[in-house]
C-alpha cells in the first residue's frame, strides 16, 4: 500500500493516513488484492509503528472489506525490535518475519538472530501467520531452523522480495534458485522490486507462485509512467492470472491455500 520508503514526492497518488490507506485497501480488494500488505504512517506522513495508528488503519480496513490484514514487523530501516514488534499486540491474522539481515540500498535492514527469534515465539504465541520475507537466499535456511526450534509451524508461507540494492537480484534465474531452495510443500509470493515487480510477477503465475504488487515496491505503471493506484497495479495482474489460466483467489480461497482458519 504505502510501505516505508516512498513519499508524495515519488508519487502524489500514495496513500497515507489511515482513511487514505483503507480506501486504497478496498480498491486493491475490489481488483483482486486477498491481502495487504500494512504498513502505516504518522501524522506527518513519517512511517511508524505505533499500535494505536496500526489499530485506526485495520479497524478501517475491516470495515470496507475481508481482506487478509498482513501488518508489517519490518517497518522501516534504523527502527528498534521493540518499535516493529508493536503492531503484533492487535492480534493480526497475518505479519512479516524478515529471517535475516541484509544490507537495503544505502542503509542496512537489520534482523539478528535473537530479534527474529523474538518475532517468530511472539507470532507463534498469539496464533498469527507469519509471512517469511526473503531478501536473499541464506534467510530460507534461517527459516527451517525456525521450524526445528519449534518456533514456526510447517507449512511455511515466504514472500520473495527481489531487487532490493543489497539484496537478491530480480533476475528469472534468481527466482528459479530461491523457488527451487523452498521446502515442496511452502507457498509462495513474490513481490519484485521497481521495473522488477511485473516480470516477476508474470514468471511467478504459470510457476504456481502468488504475488505482490503495490506502491511499497513500485510506484510506476510502466517505464516514466506513475501508477494512479494500488489497485491499477492490482488489476493488471489480476489480469494476467487470468489470461494464463489461473484464477485470482478472494480473501477466503487464499486464507484456504495458506492453511488459515476461515473468516465470516
Ligand atoms: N521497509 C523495509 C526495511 C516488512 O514489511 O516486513 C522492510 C519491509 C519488510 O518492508
Ligand atoms: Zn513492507
């Protein structure tokens, strides 16, 4: 939706406050979005973690639609443990759990084994499922150590961010390596970064992958052309799916595939 490096400055039509956030989030659903990614930002437009403005954005989503609420643990670079980890006391139904550090254009993304441990027992202990983010391949080994401490339950659901400066590369062959690198019975989304986001997306549909569009990772609709949207990023994939013979699955049929209890 918003994620925590964009500003107005990189694109007017970017969602803000809450209000903005969820009126985009019904769009998204309304094209095909099952899930959103949340992040959110305070009342200057700088991103927070602050449960309260987590709380307002959700409440709001809710009430639109029955979406999956996916809120973020990442939030954004130089950010505490003890920040991120706010948004897990709602009790949401989805979060991200960043197995690994890696180095995010000029600042680095900091996940040290202890605070990744502390998420994951934290999401284990209120029932949510985590999303794993994979910025590079090392962090799916870190992900099954998880499931043999016994802090992450199998089937596991990763998100692979591609195209991060610092990170994985976009590339198909990158792609092939990190699907190719997942236990047999995961899902999995990918989720490319800036002129990555549409090829990849593409690869993931005849693959059996899911995907992620939105202004987190790509504020462009093709080359020097903003997106209006979320949801015009949204429905062009949607699109795709579908002309590659794949359905898009609503909010129900995804908590289904992702083996989470079902809603309404
Ligand atoms: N903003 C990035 C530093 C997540 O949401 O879990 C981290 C991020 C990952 O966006
Ligand atoms: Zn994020």
């Amino acid at each position: 939706m918003v994620g925590a490096e964009v500003s107005r400055d990189d694109n007017p039509n970017i969602p803000l406050q809450p209000e903005e956030i969820a009126a985009a989030a019904e769009e998204a659903w309304q094209a095909g979005a099952s899930i959103i990614h949340l992040h959110v930002r305070d009342e200057r437009g700088q991103p927070t973690q602050s449960a309260a403005v987590f709380r307002r954005a959700i409440d709001l989503i809710a009430r639109r639609c029955d979406v999956i609420i996916q809120v973020s643990t990442g939030g954004a670079t130089g950010m505490t443990a003890e920040e991120r980890i706010q948004p897990l006391t709602l009790d949401p139904e989805m979060a991200t759990l960043t197995t690994g550090t890696v180095n995010f254009g000029d600042s680095v993304f900091y996940n040290p084994p202890g605070d990744i441990e502390t998420f994951a027992r934290e999401m284990k202990n209120r029932g949510i499922k985590p999303e794993i983010e994979v910025f590079d391949t090392g962090m799916i080994a870190t992900a099954l150590g998880l499931v043999k401490k016994g802090l992450v339950a199998s089937p596991l659901h990763f998100d692979l961010v591609m195209g991060v400066p610092g990170g994985i590369p976009g590339t198909p062959r990158d792609l092939l390596h990190l699907v190719e690198s997942l236990p047999a019975d995961s899902t999995w989304t990918v989720a490319g970064i800036g002129r990555t986001e549409l090829p990849l997306g593409a690869m993931a549909i005849p693959m059996g992958g899911h995907v992620r569009v939105g202004f987190e990772d790509n504020i462009y609709y093709s080359k020097g052309v903003l997106a209006k949207s979320n949801a015009e990023l949204v429905e062009r994939i949607a699109r795709l799916a579908r002309e590659l013979g794949r359905e898009v699955a609503r909010p129900n049929e995804a908590r289904a595939i992702l083996r989470m209890p079902l809603r309404g």
